[in-house]
C-alpha cells in the first residue's frame, strides 16, 4: 500500500509537469472526467517516474481511458486539434502536436483516477 500510494503521489505530479508543458491538456483531462472517464498514466514515463527520473526530461506521455467509447475520446480530442488513430485495432489515439497516446481501457481505473 505504502508504494502504491508513492506511485500516485508521483503520478500526480507527472501530470501536473505534462500540465506545464501542454497547457490544454488539463482541458482534455476536465472532457474525460465530465463524460465520467478515469485516466491513467501508463508506459515509459511511469518507469521514468519509478525510476526517480526528472520530470523535466520525461517527453512521452501515454494514458489509458477508461469509461469512455472510441467515438466519444475522439470526439473529445477532436475539439484540441486534428487526431490520428495510431492504433486502430486496440483503439490508441494521437492528437497533433503533442506527444502523448490516449489509449482505451475497459474495466475501472485505481488511484491513478486522481490525474
């Protein structure tokens, strides 16, 4: 419990560096979580995190969606910008102009819902 609770801790404030970076994101984000989505952060910056890495050198971010359907996130990143479908089989989305991959999970989100 002790080290789950320091990955969210540091989760938490992987998000708040990509909020610094892509500042509309935290707008993304407010979509998801108004059509009751949960996101996660997942893939190389959580090893990045866990690794202890600087935040400031993490420059690829990848989110798993929950609770959401592939029409209603591409509908959400469409209002952002023009989005690619990198991933079509498994539902991965890419918006232009920024480097992060919004991917689709089915089944619930843990502490990791707090992004």
């Amino acid at each position: 419990m002790v080290l789950e609770k320091k990955l969210c801790d540091l989760s938490a404030h992987a998000a708040t560096t990509i909020l610094k970076k892509v500042k509309f994101v935290k707008d993304i984000f407010q979509d998801i979580h108004d059509q009751h989505g949960k996101i996660l952060l997942v893939g190389g910056a959580v090893r990045d995190i866990v690794l202890q890495k600087s935040f400031d050198h993490i420059q690829d971010f990848d989110f798993e969606i929950y609770n959401l359907s592939l029409a209603k996130l591409t509908t959400i990143l469409k209002k952002y910008g023009n989005v690619d479908m990198v991933g079509k089989s498994f539902g991965v989305l890419r918006l232009h102009g920024i480097d992060v991959d919004w991917s689709l999970q089915i089944g619930r989100a843990s502490c990791r819902e707090r992004v």
